[in-house]
C-alpha cells in the first residue's frame, strides 16, 4: 500500500505546479482595448485590472491600471503607442518623456505614466475662473 502513495503524491503535486505556472504573469496580448476609467476616449488594454482611482480632486482625475508585466525601464510598447494614436491621440513630444508620455486631442489632454506592475492614466481638469471680473468704466 505504501508504495501506490509515491505515484498519487507525484501526480498531485505535478498538478500543483501546473495550475501555478497558468496563474503566473503573463505578457500582455495588445490586441484588446477598452476606453480609460476617467477618459473613455483614451485606450487601455482590456488585460489591465483597475486598481485604484481618485477622482475626488479638484485638478487631476487619475487612474492606476495593474498590468505586472509592464516596467518603467522598458519603452511603452509599440503595439499601445499604436493604438493611441489609432484613437485620434497625438503624443506632445516637448512634455514627454521615457516611461512618461502626454498626449493631446480634441483640447483634451491626457497624462500616461507608466511603472513596474502598474500604469496610471492621469487627466488634469480645466480650471475655470469662478470669480467673474467686472471691468469699471470711469469718465474724465
């Protein structure tokens, strides 16, 4: 009896290692994208997972996007940079830079940022005068 365990023990254990290699990290496909939390006319690919968002500030709207094997060392692929620009997005190239890119369209601007495991896509809010200015007309 001792000696059928060995082949059942092997068997679960290589079962073991084969559903924990599938749920490893995996390089994302570029083939699918979805529109940003914060600016549904910006693509994000449908494979990054929202993780948090802070819309409660006056000047920035930003989303953080995981996407683990994404990292701040390596280019912003070419498959994403076409597919912005697919989207009618044209990169500012005076105010990006490496892993930090900013991209204009339609007036509206949008700030992508990216790092190890994650990205965020940042909109900065018009700012509006809330005070109207009167002018003073005097006579002389």
């Amino acid at each position: 009896m001792r000696r059928n365990k060995w082949p059942l023990i092997t068997m679960l254990l290589s079962i073991a290692v084969a559903i924990l290699a599938g749920c490893g990290a995996q390089e994302p496909s570029w083939t699918a994208f979805e529109g940003a939390a914060n600016q549904k006319a910006f693509p994000v690919p449908k494979e990054a997972n929202k993780t948090e968002r802070a819309s409660q500030s006056s000047e920035i709207d930003y989303v953080r996007y995981a996407l683990p094997s994404i990292k701040e060392s390596d280019e912003i692929p070419d498959p994403y940079l076409q597919e912005i620009a697919a989207w009618g997005w044209k990169e500012e190239t005076s105010q990006s830079s490496g892993s930090q890119k900013v991209f204009q369209k339609d007036g509206q601007i949008v700030h992508l940022s990216v790092h190890d495991g994650f990205f965020t896509v940042l909109v900065p809010r018009d700012k509006k005068p809330t005070v109207k200015v009167k002018t003073i007309e005097t006579t002389e």
